[in-house]
C-alpha cells in the first residue's frame, strides 16, 4: 500500500513538478523519494533471495542478482550511447504551425534612438532638480553585477534600489551587465515594481520572491523524477510531447510567480519607464565562456554616443 501511494505520487511529480512539487515542498518530496527507493531496493533485494540471476551472472559466479551493479552499468552505458545529446538544450519560443522562425522583435534596439531618448530624460530630470540644474556634464552610469547565486541576485537587486535613490541616479543608468545570479537581480531592478508594490525596493522584493520554497520544491521534483530517471532510459521525448528539464521547470516556476517574465524580453526590456524614461540596456552572460575569454569590442562616437 505504501509503495503503491508512492509511485502514484512519483508519476504526478514527473508529470506536474511545478505543480505537485510546491505541494509537498522540498522536504516532502525528499521524503517521498526516499521512500520510493529503499521500498523498490528492498523488493528487489528480497525477490533476489528467491530466484536464480540471469545466466550470463551466474557464469560470472553472482550467486544473487547484483540490483546496483546492474543500475550503475545502465548509466554509463545510457551515457557512451547518447551522443546526440539534446535534453537539455535551451528553451526556444515554439514555431508557429508552418515552421517559420518567430517573428523578430516588435521593438527592435536602435542604438542612436535608444541614446537620444536616454540623454533627453537625464536632462529634463538635471533641468528639473535645482541641484543639479547647473551641472554642464550629463553622468552616464554603467553598472557590472558579479555572479553567485541567488544571493547575488538579492544583494544586486537590493545595491540598485538603493544607488538609484540619489535624484535622476535612475535616469543616469545607460547600462547594466550581470553575470548568472547578478544577472537576475538587474532583471528584477529594470523591470520595477508590480502593481502595488513600493518601488524603492523592487529589486529586493523581485529576487526575494523567485527565491521562495515553490520554485526549490519544483526544480527538486523535476531532478528526481524527470532528469534521474532520463539518465537510465535516455529518452528526450515520446512524439510531439517534449516535457523538459529541470531548467525547464525552473524557468516556468519564476514566470508563475512573476507573469512579468512571460513577455518578450526585448520588447518588455526597451519600453521606457513611466517615471525614469528609458530603461537601462541588460547585457546578460552566462559564466561558461569556453576556453578562451570572449572579448567585446565597442566603438563610441563621443559627440553622438
């Protein structure tokens, strides 16, 4: 009956993790897990006992069917044969029905435009300060966040609410570059508050809130019961239906928390702010860049930008 009630909750947990994980939190679905395998190993152990192993072990004189041994040949036999790979390859936005590529970006990034608008609210914001009105020079501020974690995303989140204070600090921010976790807390930043919410702190609430309990229990559900298992039988997909990774699982896990995420990320991340103008330009990177380091080499015209 037990094992019964925890295959059952196994197959939910493969079919919905985003669902069934943030209901039996990161604990319960340790626990289930567990349980699953030290019944099935003892089953196994015990149906062991009462019958002969195959041929072939007992000419290699296994007197008992050896379960682990048998498990771990899977995986690196599953492992030398799957060299096409394509698992985990990155989520792409579905093709529409004819096969044709999605459209390019309704907003696409003109850099002198994005320039002119930006230097024009940094004016109006300097003009309209009595501080700062008689500052001849126009600050461009660019930020670079580092990696680590979710820990990164919350203090870089939390490093921007508090430098963009300071009057038209907001407005003076040309561009951010983060790397992994830093990366997402300049996201949660540049896309502000919700409807509601206090904007002094939004890059703290923003990374505060993906970092919650639901979306742990569902990238854990989805590890051990959709990428563990896939490492043994390697199949990426029956037909059509392609349920994905854990990544997968994560990502839709923040774009249920956060709908924002759901939208283009070119077209949410140009539209300018209702109360600083333009947003910042993102460069997002990943901390993977291969053997050798990956250089970006840019040309500025002073007079223009």
């Amino acid at each position: 009956m037990l094992l019964a009630a925890a295959i059952v909750l196994g197959v939910l947990l493969t079919v919905w993790p985003g669902v069934w994980g943030p209901r039996l939190r990161s604990l319960g679905v340790l626990v289930v897990l567990l349980t699953t395998v030290t019944l099935v190993a003892g089953w196994l152990a015990r149906r062991s006992e009462f019958h002969l192993p195959l041929p072939a072990l007992r000419y290699l004189r296994f007197r008992l069917t050896p379960v682990w041994l048998l498990v771990v040949a899977a995986l690196v036999l599953e492992a030398q044969l799957d060299t096409a790979g394509g698992y985990h390859e990155v989520r792409l936005k579905p093709r529409s029905a004819s096969g044709a590529a999605p459209a390019a970006p309704a907003q696409p990034y003109e850099a002198k435009a994005f320039f002119g608008a930006w230097r024009a609210a940094v004016q109006a914001c300097m003009d309209a300060d009595k501080t700062l009105k008689p500052t001849t020079a126009v600050p461009m501020v660019f930020v670079a966040a580092p990696g680590g974690g979710i820990r990164a995303a919350y203090w870089t989140g939390a490093a921007m609410d508090e430098t963009t204070r300071s009057p038209c600090a907001r407005e003076m921010l040309f561009g951010a570059s983060g790397v992994s976790g830093g990366s997402l807390g300049l996201v949660g930043h540049g896309l502000g508050p919700r409807e509601g919410e206090p904007a002094a702190s939004a890059g703290r609430d923003f990374a505060a809130r993906l970092s919650g309990e639901d979306t742990l229990a569902s990238d854990l559900a989805a590890m051990f019961y959709r990428d563990l298992p896939r490492a043994l039988h390697g199949i990426n997909s029956l037909g059509d239906l392609r349920p994905g990774d854990r990544a997968t699982v994560f990502e839709r896990s923040w774009e249920n928390l956060d709908e924002r995420l759901q939208d283009d990320f070119f077209t949410s991340s140009l539209q300018s702010r209702p109360d600083a103008g333009p947003r910042p330009v993102l460069l997002l990177n990943g901390t993977d860049a291969g053997p050798r380091p990956v250089l970006l080499l840019n040309g500025t015209d002073v007079n223009s930008g």
